[in-house]
C-alpha cells in the first residue's frame, strides 16, 4: 500500500508519545503514518540472537589472542581506573604519547572525551575482567538493534518488518567492524544514535534532543553529530532544535578548545594536527568502499530521508582527515553511522517508498562472508595452537602486581592483574621501571619493538625464563620496588596532572 507523505506535526497521541507503550493501531492526525501494535518479543528475540553472536565471537577473539593493546589494553586500564576511583589513565598509551611526555601513565581526558566510559566502572568491580568490556559492547549493540527492530515493527505495515530490518541491521558491516576490533567507547553512541532516531520517528521530538545531547559524553566529535540532529528538529519543535543545537555546539567547542588541552601534557589537543602527508583528493578508491556499503545496506534509500543528512559530521571528518585509518570501512570509525542509516531506512518506508523489507537483509547476508562473524563457522577459530598454548604457560610466569612491558597482543591479558606498558622505545628507562617482559616475537606494532627491546634487555643482564614458539619471557636480574612518591597520579579537580 502506498502511504502518502507527512508533514511531521509537533505532537502525536499519547501512547505514541510514551517511549515504552506499545503504539496505537491508527494515523496521528495529519501525518499520514501508521503506527502498528505489535508484541515485543520478536525485536528482543532477533536482539537475544544478535548479542550471543557478538558475545561468543569477542571472547572467543580475546581468548585466542586476537585482541590487542591498542585498543582494548588502553580502554582496560580507563575503565580498571574508575572501579578504583581514579581518573582514566593508561601506561599503554604512553607508547604514542607526544614527545617530552615522562609520566607512568598517560591521561585519557587528554586523548578523548569519554567520561561515558565511568559507567562501566562499578561493573568491572564487581567482575574485574577485561572481557566485561567485550560483553558490555556486545549488549550496546543489541540493545541498539532492538531499538531498530522495534522502530521498524511500528512504522511499517508488514509483520515481518521488525525482524527482517533487525536482522540487517544486527548483522550490517559497520556493527561487525565495531566488535571485532576489541573495545571502543563509541560502542554507547549506537544505542543512544538508534534510541534518538527512534523518537525522531515516533514524534517525540524533546525526548529526541535528549538522547542526541548524551552524544557529547561519549567522544568529543559526536557533538557535531548532534548539532547537526538539532537543526532537524528546529523544524518540529523549535524550542528542543534550538536548545540542542547551542549545547552540543558550546559542549564541543568548551572540550575541544580547552577540556582536553587542559589534561593534555603539552596543552594542545593532538588530533587537529595529525603527521600524515595526504590530502583531500588522495585514497578515493578506498573512501569509495565505505560510501558503497552505506548506501549498499539501505539500497541507496538513505539519501530520500532527512535523517541521512546526520551522516555528515562524521563522513566529512573522516573522507578530509590526512590520516588513511580513518577512510576504510574496516575498524570501527562506521558504527556510528549505521543506526543512522537504518533509521533513515525506516523512514522512507514508512512515506511508501517501494523497497521489499528482505532487501537489506539479503545485502547483509551477502557481505557476510567478508566480514568477521564469518569465523564463527570456521572450525579453526575454535581451536587453540602452539602459540596460544605458549602465550598462555608465559603470562602465567608474570605475578599479579607487577610491572610488566608487554606487547600488543598479550598487553589486554594483564591489565586486569599488572601495571602493564607496551614494548616500545623507552620502555626500559621509565621512571618506575619494569619487572618483566613478555612479548610474542611475530608483534609487528610498534614497527621494530620487539626485537630492539629484546636485545637492549638481555644486553643489560636481563634473564630469559621462558621461550616457546615465539613468546618471550625476561625477567630483571634485581627486583624493584617502587616508590610511592614517583608514581604518577592525578588530582580530583580540573586542574593540571600532578606529576
């Protein structure tokens, strides 16, 4: 049946208007959309379904030494540091920490904003596991795509809308690239862009503003995003477009502007000058792939809603940075725009654009095989080799407590039990030094680490305690005692780090 257009009026009924009762079978006067009363229980099976996916797969990931220590160390050690009631710091990070910079950890708020992050800090108390940060990024996506699931069973006509658009979404690109690179703090964006999308439709406008203005508590370039969400909703309730748009813009400029080179070591934020020659005209070929699956995923139909147009804060920034890591659909820079596309998706649909439900799900399946879910059904990734076996007997050699230089793949296997630091250039003449040192010999990041680092130890006496099949264990020759008054700490204010 084909659906004439709204005109998005600035209320609708109250069952509409309340985000958690079921909507009324009947057209809100003058907006031409049919909201349809339906159970929620398929949106929550196809999310139960989608979460035992991304968990299984993440921790079967960090349990087979997929995950590293950037990302997943780094975010460890954040969120470890506010279970103990500390501001995030990371002594991974102090490998790529900018020049000059010789303190024992590096502060997070200097790097990002992502105070979001203390959320998970009574929970990895209570569980003081890095894998609670995996399982808390897979249940961000199911329940983002039970929001999806549940906006599409409510504006579309055909039962098996909910499930179909769920399922596609669940299983889009952009959500699998998120979960299978370890643990990022835009994980919480996907559920807050897909719960603002959602009231959007729904005529909520206000409770709109409110989940787009959390945005700016998860990273500091989402209050574009958010921005951008209020000048839609100018058009539908002026006073709540307006509002948003003032604070996400004041909360962006205030954190970028002084927040952020207020914590930083050398009072500057680092992103808005990164060191890498190319410009706006170079990496085409691979800014093109990411614009393709986008549109691939909703069949080109993302471009007919107004929604589509709060993808572009972040394709701007990402398809005009200078650094190529951000141009690829791979990593998980893409998460956040899913939620928004398949919203947009909804949206169309729901005006009468003709587009069969299964199509998005059909792209999603098709994509599947290049994407990292796949390995679920590949015997191998459930089966533990020599090196697995030999990581594991090394990082056992390591006591709780101790200092150790780790590299990239076994750094997120210590972080929960040891003040751990990345094999890198330095690591040896830290201020408070390290006991120990467990690398895999294969690590190639940071380029040339590892072995360098090998050498300079075992040249200054350092004892090797365990070797087999490319993991390395040394251990100094005289155990050292750390001293309270060098290690590095913060203040509870906003006021420059005590060093």
């Amino acid at each position: 049946m084909r659906l004439p257009s709204p005109s998005f009026p600035t209320s609708l009924p109250a069952a509409v208007a309340d985000p958690v009762a079921d909507a009324v079978a009947d057209s809100a006067a003058g907006t031409g959309v049919t909201v349809h009363r339906r159970s929620r229980t398929a949106p929550a099976l196809v999310a139960g379904a989608v979460l035992l996916l991304y968990a299984a797969h993440s921790l079967r990931e960090h349990r087979r030494f997929g995950t590293t220590g950037y990302d997943l160390g780094i975010f460890g050690q954040a969120v470890r540091a506010y279970a103990e009631f500390r501001l995030p710091a990371s002594e991974i990070r102090t490998a790529t920490a900018p020049s000059g910079f010789t303190g024992d950890a590096y502060p997070l708020l200097a790097d990002h904003f992502h105070p979001v992050l203390a959320l998970l800090g009574p929970l990895y108390r209570l569980f003081p596991h890095v894998e609670v940060l995996l399982l808390a990024q897979s249940a961000l996506i199911a329940l983002s795509v039970y929001v999806v699931a549940r906006a599409a069973q409510r504006h579309l006509p055909r039962p098996g809308a909910g499930v179909a658009i769920g399922l596609a979404y669940g299983l889009c690109w952009g959500l699998q690239q998120l979960a299978a690179f370890d643990f990022h703090e835009v994980a919480f964006a996907v559920p807050l862009l897909a719960l603002a999308c959602r009231a959007h439709l729904d005529g909520r406008w206000v409770a709109a503003a409110c989940w787009a203005g959390s945005l700016v508590l998860v990273k500091e370039d989402l209050g574009a995003t958010a921005a951008v969400f209020g000048l839609l909703l100018i058009r539908h309730h002026r006073r709540a477009g307006i509002a948003l748009c003032a604070f996400a813009t004041v909360s962006t400029v205030l954190v970028v502007g002084v927040v952020l080179p207020a914590w930083a070591p050398d009072g500057r934020y680092g992103y808005l000058d990164q060191p890498h020659g190319y410009g706006l005209l170079d990496g085409w070929p691979v800014k093109s792939l990411t614009l393709l699956a986008l549109l691939a995923v909703t069949a080109g139909t993302l471009l007919r809603s107004p929604l589509g147009l709060l993808l572009l804060p972040t394709l701007a920034w990402r398809l005009t940075s200078p650094n190529p890591a951000y141009w690829g659909p791979e990593l998980h820079y893409s998460a956040v725009l899913v939620p928004i596309a398949f919203a947009a998706l909804v949206d169309v649909l729901r005006r009468g654009v003709r587009l069969p439900h299964v199509v998005p799900l059909l792209v999603s399946l098709l994509l599947l095989p290049a994407q990292p879910l796949r390995d679920l059904v590949v015997p191998g990734f459930w089966r533990d080799g020599p090196r697995q076996v030999a990581a594991r007997a090394a990082l056992a050699r390591v006591p709780d407590g101790a200092r150790v230089a780790a590299s990239n793949g076994l750094a997120p296997h210590l972080v929960d039990r040891a003040r751990v630091h990345l094999v890198a250039d330095g690591v040896l003449d830290l201020p408070t030094p390290v006991e120990w040192i467990v690398v895999d010999t294969r690590d190639a990041f940071p380029p040339g680490a590892v072995d360098g680092v090998l050498r300079r130890a075992e040249g200054r006496g350092w004892r090797r305690v365990h070797a087999a099949d490319g993991i390395v264990v040394l251990r100094a020759q005289r155990a050292y005692v750390p001293s309270p008054t060098r290690q590095y700490t913060y203040s509870f204010t906003v006021a420059p780090l005590i060093v």
